[in-house]
C-alpha cells in the first residue's frame, strides 16, 4: 500500500522538499540578511529586528566562544520562559557550534539534576525566578558556567528595571538567592565581539539540539536533533504555509513555549525563515492580559494547545479579538476536542488546523490543508519528504481502514537518543520511527489516531510518563505500590490518575498528592488518587495499567 496515496487530491501540497542549506547556520544567515529591517521579535511591547538578533547572537556566540571556551558540539542547556533573550540564546548556541539542552523552567530540581546530568551541560542559561531550583542541585553535576537573565534584561532600561521591581516585590516570583560567580546576561552581549566570533564547521549530521522527552520507562530521554532534522521540517513547514499562505510578513502569535518542540519549529525557526515577526507570550495562562495583547495585533497566525483555545473562549473579552486578517490557527500538542473547535469556529470565524507529531520527528509528521472548512477529527495527512504507514504488532502493513501502530520516515526524525542505543533501537526499524499511536489510514490518506499503544499521559500537550510518577509516589512511605494511568479532564484534555495500594490505611489523597508536588512539575502531579486492595498485573508481575484505564 502505497504511503502518499494523497497526492493527487492535494496538488497545490509538494510532495518533495529540497534543503539547499548545509546547516542551520546557513538558513539563519540567510534570513538575518534578507529581512534585515524587519521586525524579528516582540515582547513586553518591545521589539528587535533581524540585524539587532543578528548582532546579539553573534556577540552572544562569541562569548559562548571566546570568554567561556567552550568548544563545538558541548551542551549548553538554556531554561527560561518566552522572552526576547531565548531567540538570542538559542542563535547564539547553535552559532557557536554548540548543541542546545532546551529545559522546563517549570521542573524541580530532580527533574533539572537529570537532564543535566544525562546532557553533560557545561552551561545553563537560566531565568532567575528559577535560580534557587538550580543551586539546590549545583553541587551534583558538572555545570561549570552559569548564565544569569532577568525578565527585564532585553527592555529598555526604564521598562526593564519597573518590571523586574514587580517581578521582585509585588509578585514576589523571584525567591531569594545567592550564586557567587554567577555571569550577568549583558555581560555576555557587552564581552562578545561579533567580528571575533569564528564559523564552525558543521555538517548535517551534527547535534543542533538534545530535546528531552519520556519513554514507558520513565526516564527522560534527549532525543539527537540533528542540523539536518531542524532544517528539513522547518522547510516541511514553510511548504505546507507556502500552499495556501504567501511569504508576506507574516504576524504569529506565540503563547506557547519555545522551549517546547512545537513552537519551537513551528513558531520560531519557520516564520524566522519566513522574514516574519513572533510575538511572544511570557505567561499565557494570564489570559486577561494574553486577550489584551492580541487586540493590539492584527495577526495572521497563532498556534496552540486544545486546552488554551477553551481557556480563550471560556475568558470575557475574546469575543472581541480580531480575526480578521488570521489566515492559519495551528492545534498540536494534544488531540483537538470537537466541542472546543466548533464554538472557537463559531466565535473567530477560523478555523482550527489539526496537526500531528512528536519530539523525536523535530516535531511535524502530519497536518491538515490549511485550507479545510470545519472540524475534522483527524491529524490530516503527511508533510512533504514524510512517509507514514500503518503496521500490525509483528510490524506487516495493514490494509487501509485497519488499525494498527503510526509509523513515519522522513529527514526530520531523529537521529536517535542521546546515549541511549537500546532505546533508539526500539523506537527506530528499519528507518521508521514507531511512534505508539495507534491510527488508521482513511480513505484520501488521511490518518486518524484512534488509542495509544503506549502508557503515555498527555496533559496540556505536555507528555507525562507513567513509571515517573509512580517512582516519586512510591518514595512515600506509606505507599506499597502504585500505577499512573490517564483520566480524561475537561480542563487539560487528560490529567494523570494514581491508583494506589497503601501500605498504611492512614494515608490520604490529600497527603499523597502534595508529596508528590514537591517532587514533580505541577503537570505531572496526579489531580487524582484512587485506593485499591491490589494491582492487575500479568503471570509475571507486570502491573496491567489499560486493564486499570478500562
């Protein structure tokens, strides 16, 4: 069965890519050049252009260089929330030939000590509203250089210094620390010289980025994206645009993370390739002031997760957003609820696109024509250089309608994870990625995901992974044994549902539930906690968690 029986129906979509650029590097100075004058990107009301992103980067990359010494192909994580400084960090890092370790500033110190020490990160960069989760784990990994920012760092100085003072004493986000040695961000733009800076050489094949990602084992893994992976599906991306929406100066609205993959390539690296301007959204969940900062644009993009398009409709004011001049509303992360996406119809007059992938694809595999009317429950249909098939548990292709597990090819899956060859091994055959959805192949060749093959937990379009949870939950004492499972939420899509054997009666929800706050992001908290007498498990001892789901 043929793995693009699409083409016909969808002649305006590409079936091939070409990718003229060796590296990243090439593209940014492609693009840094070409729209020099434009307008980059804006925050808090302020706005650099492509020469002034650059500039810093290239000071920024000379530093990283030249004061730090650190060489091609060494990690430098880099955790802070959307601010103007992170497309900065990140140009900088990848121009330097370094490998970026993106990080959840919302991760406690256990979480953070793992993924620096799995990275071997020489450097973090790191917002200091979460300085204190750094220094709780400084002395247990090999971090020797530690970048300090501020939310104020990139305004101008009146600005800057009024929303640190709020930040600081009206908020109070900002608890109290002391990192003697610690480099100021300025210090870094002021001490680096853009012409002393040196091109690496890199090849395609390098590490642009180690993107940290789960597995049914629990342990994060760093999936290897490759200079080559990042380049492809951005240019997978600007086609699928390119189809229906011209290179015109594009306005996207980017509430979501950059240090997540999705709006990492999607947002950042696609419109900087399109000479288009990101508007960033420090904190989305303040969504009066979210709402209030897109009446000030008339944009013609915006990307989000199921649950922050119902948060935006269930948020007085949004009715009068301006959709007018929106050309392309992106859902990914998570599945789009068809109640959310006929009442955002019916409100905006847009319609919301339904895309598929994961980190381990860089992330785009799937999506909608951008060009679709209404709702259609499906993940759409393969991105330009991307094959997708449907394969049964021996791994033989099924017949079209058949369920079975999503597998895709395509330049834009990974190389493989970070130190890991047994894990790379099983998620990747043969030159497919298995991706643990179970979908079908539709008639056209559209893909519908019907169930998840693997344990995974989506909150939010964040991924939550079992064995974790239940690691930390099990630490308690009065807990004997536990599973994670998934249970649907009207506000998150799913929340991570705990079933619990306690080994003394005493214990509560309540209690359980906040020990696991103080050791997990609050995404990855169960929100609810069942007790039982004892776990489904098979003949040897494996805790059956789709018998618990069902």
């Amino acid at each position: 069965m043929t793995t693009r029986p699409w083409l016909d129906a969808y002649p305006d979509i590409e079936p091939e890519i070409a990718i003229p650029y060796a590296n990243l590097l090439e593209l940014f100075e492609y693009s840094l050049s070409k729209y020099a004058a434009n307008p980059a990107i804006t925050n808090f009301g302020k706005s650099i252009s492509f020469s002034e992103l650059d500039r810093r980067s290239l000071c920024f990359a000379d530093y990283l260089q030249h004061e730090l010494g650190l060489a091609k192909g060494d990690r430098v994580a880099i955790m802070m929330p959307n601010l103007i400084q992170y497309p900065i960090a990140i140009l900088g890092i990848l121009r330097a030939g370094l490998v970026a370790v993106n990080v959840n500033p919302l991760y406690t110190s256990r979480e953070l000590k793992h993924q620096l020490k799995d990275s071997d990160a020489r450097a973090i960069i790191i917002l200091e509203n979460f300085a204190t989760t750094f220094i709780e784990i400084a002395s247990e990994v090999n971090t020797e250089h530690v970048i300090i920012t501020t939310v104020g760092d990139e305004l101008d100085m009146l600005k800057g210094a009024l929303v640190n003072a709020v930040c600081r004493y009206v908020k109070k986000v900002v608890p109290k620390y002391s990192l003697p040695g610690a480099i100021k961000w300025h210090s870094t733009l002021k001490k680096g010289k853009s012409e002393r800076y040196k091109r690496p050489d890199i090849i395609k094949d390098d590490p642009a980025f180690l993107q940290y990602t789960g597995g049914t084992t629990g342990v994060s893994k760093g999936a290897i994206l490759t200079h080559e992976n990042i380049l492809a599906n951005t240019l997978q991306i600007d086609a699928w645009f390119c189809a229906y929406v011209p290179k015109n100066r594009d306005i996207m609205i980017t509430p979501l993370p950059l240090y997540h993959i999705f709006a990492l390539t999607v947002n950042f690296f696609t419109i900087l390739y399109r000479g288009g301007q990101n508007v960033l959204i420090t904190n989305p969940r303040d969504f009066p002031a979210f709402i209030k900062e897109l009446k000030k644009w008339r944009f013609n993009a915006l990307t989000g997760v199921n649950t922050l398009f119902n948060a935006l409709l269930h948020t007085p004011g949004f009715e009068s957003v301006d959709f007018s001049s929106s050309q392309v509303v992106l859902a990914g992360g998570m599945a789009v609820q068809r109640s959310v996406a006929e009442k955002w119809n019916k409100v905006t007059g847009t319609v919301l696109i339904e895309g598929y992938g994961l980190t381990e694809a860089s992330p785009v595999i799937s999506c909608n024509p951008l060009n679709i009317t209404g709702y259609t429950g499906e993940i759409g249909l393969p991105l330009p250089s991307t094959d997708m098939r449907i394969v049964d548990e021996q791994g033989k292709e099924v017949a079209k309608g058949e369920a079975g597990e999503l597998c895709c090819r395509g330049p834009q899956v990974m190389a493989g994870y970070w130190q890991r060859p047994e894990d790379s091994e099983k998620a990747l055959k043969e030159g497919w990625l298995h991706t643990g959805d179970i979908a079908v192949m539709l008639d056209g060749g559209t893909f519908k995901i019907v169930d998840r093959k693997k344990d995974m937990i989506i909150v939010s379009g964040f991924n939550v992974y079992p064995n974790e949870v239940e690691d930390v939950a099990a630490l308690h004492e009065k807990v004997l044994e536990c599973a994670a499972i998934s249970t649907p939420s009207e506000k998150s899509g799913e929340a991570v549902k705990l079933v619990v054997v306690a080994k003394d009666k005493s214990l509560t929800s309540e209690e359980l539930i906040q020990f696991c706050r103080e050791h997990l992001t609050g995404y990855k908290v169960p929100k609810v906690v069942k007790f039982v007498d004892e776990l489904p498990k098979t003949n040897v001892g494996k805790i059956l968690r789709r018998a618990l789901r069902e």
